[in-house]
C-alpha cells in the first residue's frame, strides 16, 4: 500500500495528515512525497515526523522540484516513483480518517475490475472545526450521475464533469500505464478517472473518510453552491471556459483512440469522445451576439448533446446569456 504525497509550503498542516497516515488501520507500506520548491523545511518535517514511526514505519522517498511543477506535474511525477499496487493520492493539508486506506482498498480487493476509487470527505476550516457540509454535498452529485456509477457507466457521467477528488482517491498502479502523461490540459484527478472509466471500472464511496481542509489558499477545493453563485456564473465572460473544455476534449481524443487499438477503449467510447469534442466545438464558435447563438444551441438541445456533455438545461441557457 503507497501514498503519492504532494506538497509545497506545507509545513502549517502537514503533521496532522502524515500522523493520520501512520494512524491508518492498514498499515501503509511507501510514501513518495514530491515537493513543489518548499521553502518553509516541509520535506524536513516529514522527515522527522515519519522517523517517529521507527523501522517498522513507511519507507519515505523524497523528491525536490525546482523551480515547481504545479499541481498535476508534481502528482504525475510522485506516481511514477511509486512502486505499490495501490497507491492513494494525498494533499497536504487534509486528515486522513483511521480507515481510510483500509476501506479503500477493501472496495479493490472486491472488484478485481476497479482501477479507481474515491469517497466522501467531512470539509473543514484552517482550524479543524466542522464546515457544516460534505463534499458529495459540495458537488451536488446528482441521482442521474449516481445510478450512472452504480450501473458501471461513470465513462458517461465523467464526460459531463469530474466526481473524483484526488484528496479522497486510490487507484491501482496498473492505471498508470495507460494513463501516462497527463495532459496539460487536464486536472490529475479527473484525467485519472476518465481514463480509469474507459478501461476498467470506477466507484465513489458514500462514506466520509477524510476531512478535507478549506483554508483559502488551496490549489483545488469546493465551495457549497449557493443560488446566488449559480446565477453570477451566467453573466461571467464565457472564453476562457471554454477553451478549457474544448482543449480537455481535443486532448481526450487521440488517447482513446490509441486505447482501442490497444484493446483497453471500446470504439463506442471513442465515438462519445468525439461527439464530445464536436460538442465544445460548436460551444467555442458560438457568435458573441446571443440572438445568434440561438439556432446552434437548439440544435444541440436537440440532438441531445448538452444532456450528454454537459448539464442540460443549464448550460444550454449559459451559453445563450453569458458574454464572450
């Protein structure tokens, strides 16, 4: 059992998690913390903090970046140097529940099919205390998306949007082969899943099994979503948006293509990853006057695309108000 470990200036809230981890009820055998250019002694830290579990604790292989490589390059760099077969990915500055890593795995040791899985997490402050809400909660999973998983088409649920945090995460090394390298365009959790979905099998936990720090500065978080946010987005710019969605679906493309000649894609899944790609296409080349979008964006209501690839309804209406 491993643990690809990142941080960077992490020193405020890294004992509680690395203490967490030598809590766990399955012992955990390999961390590989790869550090973003710290300057605050994390890495010296965790040293010290580890040596506390004696010989019989994890073995620690330490990695130094400089200058950082930013979030998913430093993950992608600590899960090539892991050598476990099960590898759960960690942030810095979460806690880790006692049976985290032994519930996780029970999930693969169950399904020889799984390649990834994720829970939920209890969110709280800087302090520790309570933010009143999960992250599922966060999320709004939706009972669409759940009987998705549930019925083995999270592929379908993970083309409209990421439900995996990598905070919560574990998936088998055996992913990594064909997961690797990530592209640029995407995020290491959802890319992970995505492809994990496509090859193998995927599961969300409904158990709260870590608590996941909100401090204001992390790379990746969630907020509960609130009326008032959702109607802002529609009057933000839409360009930069989705550039992001077209450039994660263009990137999406020629791997799967390349996992069907491998055997690991279906060519039915490829064609969603096209459809995909045409979709945010035609979103991308919408008009920057809204009456002209009109006649696009119907079409696409038709033809079941916004249902598909992104949220109905709703994104169908974000894209004929928001501006360019």
């Amino acid at each position: 059992m491993g643990v690809a470990l990142c941080t960077r200036d992490g020193a405020r809230f890294l004992p509680a998690q690395l203490r967490s981890i030598l809590g766990q009820t399955l012992p955990v055998a390999e961390i590989v913390l790869s550090d973003d250019a710290s300057s605050d002694g994390t890495v010296e830290l965790a040293r010290s903090i580890l040596a506390e579990a004696g010989p019989g604790g994890p073995a620690l292989t330490v990695l130094r970046n400089d200058p950082p490589l930013g979030v998913t390059a430093n993950f992608e760099q600590a899960l090539r140097a892991s050598s476990a077969p099960l590898i759960a990915l960690c942030d810095q500055d979460d806690v880790w529940r006692p049976e985290h890593v032994q519930r996780l795995a029970s999930r693969f040791q169950a399904r020889p099919g799984l390649l990834l899985a994720g829970s939920d997490a209890a969110t709280i402050d800087a302090e520790g205390r309570p933010l009143g809400f999960t992250l599922f909660a966060g999320l709004e999973i939706s009972e669409t998306e759940w009987r998705e998983l549930r019925a083995g088409r999270g592929y379908d649920a993970l083309l409209r949007r990421n439900l995996f945090t990598g905070a919560t995460t574990m998936l088998r090394r055996s992913l990594l082969e064909l997961a690797l390298p990530i592209p640029d365009s995407w995020v290491h959790d959802e890319w992970l899943a995505v492809i994990a979905a496509v090859a193998g099998e995927v599961e969300l936990l409904p158990e709260v099994l870590t608590d996941y720090r909100q401090h204001g500065a992390n790379q990746i978080g969630v907020q509960r979503q609130r009326l008032r946010g959702k109607l802002r987005k529609l009057v933000l710019p839409r360009t930069e948006r989705n550039a992001r969605l077209l450039a994660r679906a263009a990137a999406l493309v020629p791997v799967l293509e390349s996992l069907q000649r491998q055997g690991s894609a279906t060519p039915q899944q490829v064609e969603k990853a096209r459809r995909k790609l045409a979709h945010e296409r035609m979103r991308s080349a919408l008009p920057a006057q809204r009456l002209r979008r009109l006649g696009p964006v119907l079409r696409e209501l038709r033809s079941g695309a916004y249902s598909h690839y992104d949220y109905g309804l709703a994104d169908a209406a974000r894209d004929l108000i928001q501006p360019v």
